[in-house]
C-alpha cells in the first residue's frame, strides 16, 4: 500500500522559545539543586611582610556534618576562616588539610543544617555536555553561570613547595568564571559535582579539577590525615614513542622515556638510568607521566615495585622501592 508524501509527518522543529525553555529548565534545576551547597569562604592570612591579608574563595559541602570541598589555593596557609552559608548564616571553620599538587583543599564547617551536594564522575563527561559552574565570585554569594564542556584532558601544573606536579585530566569549560568562583563546583545537568573550579584559562575559558578516582582517594585522604602520602621515584621523564624494532621486541608502542635521575633518589638506587625508556611498573604498561603518578600513591610507599625498562635495544627488570615524597 502506497502513502501519499503528504500525509507523512515531518520530524518536528522545536522552536527557539521551547528550545530555551528547555534550556532554561536544565541551568534552574542544577542551581535550585546546586546553592543551598555552595559556600563563600574567607580566609586570613599573612602576607610575606608578616600582614595580615584576606582572602575569598568558594566552596562545596560534600557531608552534613561539615566537611567543605574547595581549591587548595583558596586557603593557601590558613588555618581558619569564616562560611557564609546560601541562607545568609556565617559560620567558623577549621582548614582539614589542603594538597597543593592536586589544587584540592579541605575545611570543617562548625554548625548543623548543612546541605551535602552530590558528587559525580568526571569520567563520564562528554565534549559538549552542559555544565553548571555555581560559585560566590567577587563576594556575590549564589552565582550560576553555565556553558558546555569545551575540551577533556587537560594538564594542569600544580605546586607544593619545590615540586611541580601535573594535574591530569582537567576539564575546560565555557561557564563563565570570575576571582571567588575558585573552589565552587561545576556540576553536570544532574546537579551532581563533576569539578572543582580552579583557574581562568583564558578569554572565555575555564579549568577545573575532576571528581574522578584520582581525586576521590586525595579527599580521603584529607579527611582522614590532613593530608595527602605521595611515593616519589626521582626521575623526570616525557612520553616517547618507540622505533618499529623495539615495537615488535617488546610488545609496546610507546613508554616513558627518562630524562633525568635524581641523585640517591629511589630510581637511581634500583638502577634506572637517564635515557631509559620505562615500558611497565608492577606489569602494567605506562605511556605517559600521569601513568606514572596513578601508581605513586601512599601504597607504594617503601614497597618494592617492578620496574621494566628499554636501554640499548634490551628490555631489563629493575626493582625500585619508593620513598615518601617530602612535603
């Protein structure tokens, strides 16, 4: 049986006012969601010349008794500070730990009635997905912007005293942030924390560092200890693809090529040398640094692990026992 053309129905267009609404729904939900969790917290601090000097960022309650998510950078050396809640309360708080390699901080908020946001998995993010950046910039308390996953992947470095750290897997956002959104969250169309805001990237752009594994295991950390046991190797190293013979002999495409060794440092002692190429730790392929850095956590800490390397066309096994990353 033929149809006529005309009486097949055509997808229907929304148009550009239920396209909004729609829109419009998503952004009110997060943020109705999303504000009674978001905190301004202000911080006194002293300056190089022994001042005092104040500070202002934002934060996240993840439990309801207190505990305040937020950028490590925020808090900088405080130990204390004042939380004004959504619903114009000011309470005190005790700084818990910060880690400055993760940007990550933490505080405890002394009061009740607290509101724990739901935090998510920035794993699951796509490129393009609607985010929801809730924060107190410039002292403006409640303030939602919003925008789109611009880019996944990020590198971020990230400082504690003398050693640098590469904060991976950052998310890039068009949200539009402003100085106080540090510490605020960022949040999927759920409501659900998938970020913590920490830097302007750029004309437009903005940073944060993902509610992953990664992160999930430093706040428990900080609750727990204060702070965050990182195992150290004590080499420098880049990502390196291997020539076509070294593919086939031993079974990787690339690895972690060993710029430098440190001196009496934990590789040095189990035999790496500079120009290695590292292909697995305790039979796990790395590639990259931050494959390195998944595995150097509190753990590995005084724990042989086993270290295979290319040198010379020669793939050799080591044994490399970490030590404590000093603070």
């Amino acid at each position: 049986m033929n149809m006529a053309t005309d009486q097949i129905d055509a997808p229907r267009i929304p148009t550009d006012t239920e396209a909004l609404d729609a829109y419009s729904t998503v952004v009110t939900s997060v943020a109705e969601r999303l504000l009674p969790s978001v905190v301004q917290l202000r911080v006194m601090r002293r300056d190089r010349r022994g001042r005092e000097a104040g500070g202002a960022g934002s934060g996240v309650v993840i439990t309801p008794d207190g505990f305040v998510l937020t950028s490590a950078h925020v808090l900088g050396k405080a130990k204390s500070g004042i939380a004004t809640l959504s619903d114009g309360r000011e309470l005190p708080f005790d700084v818990a730990g910060t880690d400055g390699l993760s940007d990550l901080g933490l505080v405890r908020v002394r009061g009740d009635g607290l509101t724990a946001a739901e935090l998510g998995d920035a794993e699951r993010l796509r490129i393009g997905e609607l985010v929801v950046a809730v924060g107190s910039p410039m002292g403006l308390a409640g303030s939602v912007t919003a925008g789109v996953v611009s880019a996944l992947d990020r590198s971020l470095p990230a400082r504690s005293g003398s050693t640098v750290r590469v904060v991976e897997n950052v998310i890039q956002t068009d949200a539009a942030l402003n100085p106080g959104n540090s510490g605020g969250a960022l949040a999927d169309r759920r409501g659900r924390v998938v970020g913590i805001n920490t830097a302007v990237a750029g004309m437009g752009l903005g940073l944060a560092v993902p509610i992953n594994e990664a992160s999930r295991r430093i706040i428990g950390a900080l609750m727990r200890d204060g702070r965050v046991r990182r195992a150290y190797l004590g080499i420098a190293g880049s990502p390196r693809v291997l020539a076509p013979r070294d593919r086939v002999s031993t079974g990787r495409e690339s690895g972690v090529h060993v710029a430098e060794v440190i001196g009496d440092g934990p590789a040095a002692k189990g035999g790496v040398r500079a120009d290695d190429v590292i292909l697995e730790v305790n039979g796990k392929p790395v590639t990259t640094a931050a494959d390195l850095q998944r595995l150097m956590y509190d753990d590995a800490i005084g724990r042989g692990i086993a270290v295979r390397v290319l040198r010379s066309g020669r793939a050799i096994d080591l044994d490399v026992i970490p030590v404590e990353l000093p603070d």
